[in-house]
C-alpha cells in the first residue's frame, strides 16, 4: 500500500487554515500514515524565468516528500499538481479527484439541500485538460446538495481569473479588466472554485466567491450569506494563517 503526503500548497494555507486542518484530519482518518508537507513547489519563479532559483525551490519540496517517505502526494492546488506531474519519483493525485474515490463524511452528505443559492463553477485555466478534476469538483458540490450552473466558457474553456502569470505584480490594470471580465461571464451572483487565487481575483472584482472547501466544511451558503473576507489581500494576514496553518496541521496529525 502506498504512503501517501498532503500538499495543501501556498495560497489555501494563506487563505484558510482551518479548511487545510479539516482536511489533514480527514485524509487521516482514511490514510493514517499521511504525512503533511507545507512548502512552495517554486511555481511563482519559474512563472517569471528563473529557472536556477526554481529548481532549487522544487529540489527542496522532493527532498521533503522523500523523506517522508512518500510515494504518492495528494495536491490541493492546481499549480502544484502541473509541477509535481513532471516528477516521475511518485504518483501525483487532486485531492478533487480524490473525494469521490473515498467519499464526503457522511455526516456532511446532503447538508445544504435546502439552500436556494446557484453557484457558477470557476474552474482553473490551469487544468483545462484535467477533465478528473472537473468532474469531482461538481461531484462534491452535488454530493452537499448544492446546485450549480456552467458559464458559457467552463472546464476545458475556462477563462484565466486574472491572477496568473504573475500578471498581478506586473501589471495590475490589465490583471483587474481581465478579474472583471471574468466576472462577468457568470449569471448567478455565487460563486465556487477550487483555487484560492481564483477566488480572491473574483472578490477583488466584486464577485462573491467561495473556495469549494469553504462549502465542505463551512456553514451553509445560502442567498443571505456574505463570502469570506480576501484574507490574502493582506500580506500580514496570509502570512499569519499559513504559520496558524502547521500549528493546526500538527494537530491534526
């Protein structure tokens, strides 16, 4: 049987330890050997070009994952996840393609079938192709009892939220017109995605925007709900969650 290592990445862990340490423990209660790994697969420097500085950044987390003694990493960012793909030392899985293999707690089955909110589906430009990926992400959503519609351009015709490429830093006007217009192709007023880049790129352009695990673990999100504040508009505060982050991940464990 395979050991298995979380890589919850950088931005959820910034966004929301709690919804990283709900999902540590669960993963626990199925794989009680997990093991945890906090670090930056180098993604950000090889978006810009440097190439040295991103191999040892990436070197790094595969000395970490190996000593774990993992040959199997569970990702929860999209980013992370085309990285690791091109690593052939051990099987990279979405932890959204992972929730319909093991299943939601039953407890959570059904929660939300009362509420009237519709979600659109942002889904991450950078796993157009990932068509797993799409299907476990309205596979949870259906599985909570919330209902969703598509945009025109969904799944493998998805837009960019805006925050990739390190457009932001590089030039923030066209980064927002792109947030915006983004925006703008959804009919319903909720939001869900899965990346919490995409999410804050739509608060940031007046959406009201969840993270998936926000649905999963949260309250339920009904048509009176406010989203969670953009918590990594703030440095002060990313930083802060992502070291309360290994504070509850160790807990968990």
């Amino acid at each position: 049987m395979s050991r298995k290592a979380f890589l919850p990445g950088c931005a959820l862990p910034s966004y929301s330890p709690e919804n990283v340490a709900q999902c540590v423990k669960y993963l626990k209660s199925k794989f009680p050997d997990l093991s945890v790994v906090q670090k930056c697969c180098g993604k950000p420097t090889s978006a810009v070009g440097q190439a040295e500085l991103f191999a040892e950044r990436f070197g790094g987390l595969v000395e970490d994952i190996k000593y774990c003694g993992a040959d199997e990493v569970i990702v929860a960012c999209q980013s992370c996840m085309k990285v690791l793909k091109g690593c052939q030392d051990y099987k990279t899985t979405s932890l959204w393609e992972l929730f319909p293999q093991i299943g939601l707690p039953p407890e959570l089955v059904g929660k939300a079938k009362g509420s009237k909110a519709v979600f659109s589906v942002q889904d991450s430009c950078s796993v157009r192709d990932y068509t797993g990926i799409h299907d476990g992400i309205r596979w949870i959503l259906t599985e909570l009892g919330y209902q969703y519609e598509e945009p025109e351009r969904t799944r493998a015709t998805t837009r960019c939220c805006g925050f990739g490429g390190m457009v932001v830093p590089a030039n923030p006007d066209v980064a927002m017109r792109v947030m915006k217009r983004r925006v703008d192709d959804f009919k319903t007023p909720y939001i869900v995605t899965y990346c919490a880049a995409c999410r804050q790129s739509m608060i940031k352009a007046g959406g009201k925007a969840w993270h998936i695990l926000d649905l999963v673990w949260g309250p339920v999100v009904d048509t009176n709900t406010a989203p969670p504040e953009d918590v990594l508009a703030s440095p002060v505060k990313a930083w802060k969650n992502r070291y309360r982050s290994k504070s509850l991940i160790k807990k968990a464990l």
